[in-house]
C-alpha cells in the first residue's frame, strides 16, 4: 500500500457539497482509502483572477493503485462531477479538481502525470490545507510548514467544520 497526498479544489455551485461528494466518491474504502481530511479553505481564484473565490482542501489516503491508476480515478471522478478538462480554461472555474500532490516518495515525470506536482511549492492555496494533515513531510526536498512559511497567504480563510 502507498500513501497518497491529493489537492480538491472547485467554485462552480456549491463546492464545499461537490467536494465532499469527491471524496465520498474517489475514497471507495478498497482500492483507495481516506487516512486524513483537511478542513475546507476558501481561497482567492489564482492564475486567473476574473472568478468566484475556490474552496481547496487536502487529503492523504492509503491506496493500491498504481499513481497512474490513481490520476485516472481522480479524473474519472472529475468526470462523474461535471468537469469537462477539454473545455475547461486554463486555470478558470471548475466544478472539480483533484490532483495528485506525492505518492510515497516517487518521482515520476510522465507525460500524463509529474510526480511530486510540480507548482505545489508555490502554491498557497494547496500548502495552507496539506501543512494541516502533513507539516512535517518532506516533498520535493521541502518540509510541507516551512513551504508553507515562505508563501503569500493573503486573502486565504480556513472554514469551520459546518456546511
């Protein structure tokens, strides 16, 4: 079994509702399983500034995939919630968005799938949720809270635990 480190984002509808559904959907208890849930973190739209606010989150699950098999469930999951990857704009509104941040310690460059992500260093949105459930793992030769110290966190609000 390997452990998994995976980003949820989306503002399209309601996005805290698609993205627990994500979860209920992508974690089947079998082949892939939830180790621990961030809360749920809204965040200025970034890339593209001209949208709705995103709702971000992280999760570490226990799978058996393979991180190729595991980037196909994501995105068949992304699928099941409305996504369209094809006619999405680049960094524009979604109604999901799960990406695969770390698969244990394997580096992978494929065309299809980079491994550990290759923007997740910079990027607050996803580091403010991960230090949550992983401060102390080290990605990319970084330990998750001192990427998360070096970030701009403006503008980003950990939600309560409520709908």
């Amino acid at each position: 079994m390997a452990e998994a480190l995976i980003a949820l984002g989306g503002n399209v509808g309601d996005a805290r509702a698609t993205l627990r559904k994500a979860i209920d959907l992508f974690c089947d208890g079998y082949d892939i399983r939830l180790l621990a849930r961030s809360h749920d973190y809204r965040t200025p739209p970034w890339g593209d500034e001209n949208q709705a606010s995103f709702i971000n989150l992280c999760i570490a699950v226990e799978t058996k995939l393979t991180p190729l098999q595991l980037l196909a469930r994501a995105q068949e999951v992304e699928r099941a919630l409305g996504r369209q990857r094809t006619k999405d704009r680049r960094w524009g509104p979604r109604t999901a968005d799960l990406d695969i941040l770390a698969y244990d310690d394997v580096v992978l460059d494929e065309p299809e799938l980079t491994l550990p992500h290759p923007r997740l260093l910079e990027r607050a949105f996803v580091l403010a949720p991960l230090a949550e459930i992983a401060a102390d793992r080290i990605i990319g030769g970084v330990r998750v809270r001192d990427a998360l110290a070096r970030v701009d966190t403006t503008g980003i609000e950990r939600l309560d635990a409520g709908c």
